[in-house]
C-alpha cells in the first residue's frame, strides 16, 4: 500500500477515535487499532497524538471555511449574509462529530486541548463574521465600530438564542431567532440615513 494512503488511514482512524472517545481517552494504539496498521507507521507521519489531532481539527476547520466563503455573497445585505454564515457554521459545528466529543469533554473534563480546539473552531466563525462587519462598515450598511468585539457579540448572542435558551422553553424558530437578532444588533449596527425632508 502506497504511504500516502497509509497516512489518510491513519487520520481517517484518529478522526474516528477523537470523535468516539474524545482527545484524552485516545492512544496512539487505539488509533493504530482502528487503522489496522503497526503503532510504528502512525509515527512515521506525526509525532505525536497532538499533532495528529492539530491535523484533523484543521481539516475540519478547513471545511468550515469553504462552507462560509460558499454562503457569503455580495448582493446580499450584511444581516441576511450574518444569518445564513452562522446558521450554517454552527450548523456544522453542532453535527460534526468531533466538535460534539471536544464539548462533551470539555464539559465532563476539561481537557485543555478539547478547550484549545473548541477555542480555535469559535475563532474561525468570528473571522468570518469580522470579514462581513468590515465589508459592510466599508459599504457604508453598517456603522463604524470594533469588528472582532461585535463579531464576538453576535456569535454569542446567536448561540444564546438558538441553543441556550432551548433550557428555558421552547425553542425559538428560525425566524423569530432573525427577529431578535435584528431587534438587538441593527439598530445599534445599521448606518443612519439622513432623514428625507418632509414637505
């Protein structure tokens, strides 16, 4: 077997591991295991079981990427493109399996690399959401401002309202979650047009 297949089967096996068992309950041997491959081979392209799982939560952001610059399009306002970037990112987040076993295990354990990659993931969505404020203070449809602090702001007022709130009723729909989006950040966010004299 060629050494470039021998590496995707390792890293399709730590994939599959990571997100089965999370980052601290897997080994080099469970991963070689589930490769069907020697401890030996694995080595012979990372490492380490760090730099194994840097690989494979970089692949993952990668996709997360391509996703967004799928998404976003420049005939659509700022609030339309911040809707469907972050419904579909989280989305993504939320159903890929590694990023489910990194929460469950930061949650349960507190494993500083579930930490550190769940840090990363959050990092790339506000990136993308920096991206937009700044094209759009730059298109004049939204005012001047910090586009990391709001982008920050936004991914979690949009986590709260989408999961965190889920805890305390029913949850919102996907409408009534772009209501109050607009109703908290686009006031406060949207450049003032000089008001039209009356006659």
């Amino acid at each position: 077997m060629p050494a470039v297949d021998r590496r995707k089967q390792v890293l399709e096996a730590a994939a599959k591991s990571f997100a089965l068992f999370g980052y601290k309950a897997t080994t080099m041997d469970q991963v070689a295991k589930i490769a069907n491959v020697g401890k030996g081979t694995i080595y012979t392209f990372f490492t380490n079981k760090e730099e194994l799982f840097d690989e494979i939560l970089h692949a993952a952001i990668l996709e997360m990427k391509r996703i967004a610059e799928q998404i976003m399009r420049e005939d659509r306002d700022f609030f339309d493109n911040l809707y469907r970037v972050l419904d579909a990112l989280l989305e993504f987040r939320d159903e890929h399996s590694l990023f489910i076993k990194l929460s469950q295990e930061q949650r349960e354990l507190g494993t500083p690399k579930a930490n550190d990659g769940l840090t990363k993931v959050e990092n790339v969505i506000v990136g993308y959401l920096q991206r937009l404020v700044d094209q759009s203070i730059q298109n004049g449809e939204i005012k001047p401002c910090d586009s990391k602090v709001v982008s920050f702001v936004m991914l979690k007022l949009y986590g709260a309202l989408t999961a965190d709130f889920n805890n305390l009723r029913e949850p919102l729909h996907k409408e009534q979650i772009k209501e109050y989006m607009l109703l908290f950040l686009a006031d406060g966010l949207r450049a003032t047009r000089e008001a039209k004299p009356t006659s």
